[in-house]
C-alpha cells in the first residue's frame, strides 16, 4: 500500500524577514539611535555583538545578498505556473501559506527599502536640501 506523501513547501517567509532585518540592525538601528542622541547606547551595542561590525563594515555586501535573497523569494512567490493541489483541504493550506509568505516578503521589502534609504540616501538628501 502506497501513501500519499506530501512535500512540504520551503518557508521563504521567515528567512526572508530575518535577512531584511540584519539590513535594519546593521544600518538603520544606529542611525536612528545616534540621531536620538544615544551614541553611547550604539557603542555599547557595537562593543558587546561583533557582528554588528561585521555587517556594517560590510554594508554594501549585505544589502547585496539580502536583495540577491529578496529577488529569489519574489521569484519563488509570484513565479509563472505556480498552482495549488486541487484537493480541498490542501488547496486551503497552500492558499493560506501563499498569504502569509506574501505578508512576510512585503514586510521585509518595506524593511529592506527603508533600510536602503536610511543608509545611503537619508544623509545626500538632507545636506542637499539643507535639513541635516
């Protein structure tokens, strides 16, 4: 007697949003904290996780690979052909799963994109318009 077995699909979402926020940690954390006047508050972050210094020396790479990482998910999310089981109750589940992936990939965009911006566009534009 065969059973039927069921492939398990591959959880995009939480990779997805875990690699958005090291783009968040990295750059936009300090800036915030700095800006609130809390130098002391991002040294001692920096002093006691390394790799914070790590990513932020590295920034370009990181915000390199957590795009590379976004562009895959997007691919994987949204390719064509993509369908669900035609049984009911799996129908459920891969429609189901397909909303919240989507949730999370758009809520990491949004992470990643103000990242982006906090780190190499905030400073530009506010001394070209004379704000900071």
């Amino acid at each position: 007697m065969t059973t039927n077995r069921i492939k398990k699909p591959i959880k995009w979402g939480w990779l997805i949003l875990f690699t958005s926020s090291a783009t968040l940690v990295c750059c936009v954390i300090p800036i915030v904290l700095v800006s609130l006047g809390m130098g002391a508050v991002v040294a001692a972050l920096y002093g006691s996780l390394p790799f914070l210094t790590f990513l932020g020396v590295y920034k370009s790479w990181t915000f390199t690979v957590t795009a590379a990482i976004l562009l895959l998910a997007a691919w994987a999310l949204y390719r064509p052909g993509r369908v669900c089981p035609t049984d009911s109750t799996l129908a459920k589940a891969c429609t189901s799963a397909h909303k919240w992936n989507s949730r999370l990939f758009w809520v990491s965009v949004s992470l990643w994109g103000f990242s982006f911006f906090a780190a190499y566009l905030l400073l530009p534009l506010g001394q070209q318009f004379g704000f900071l």
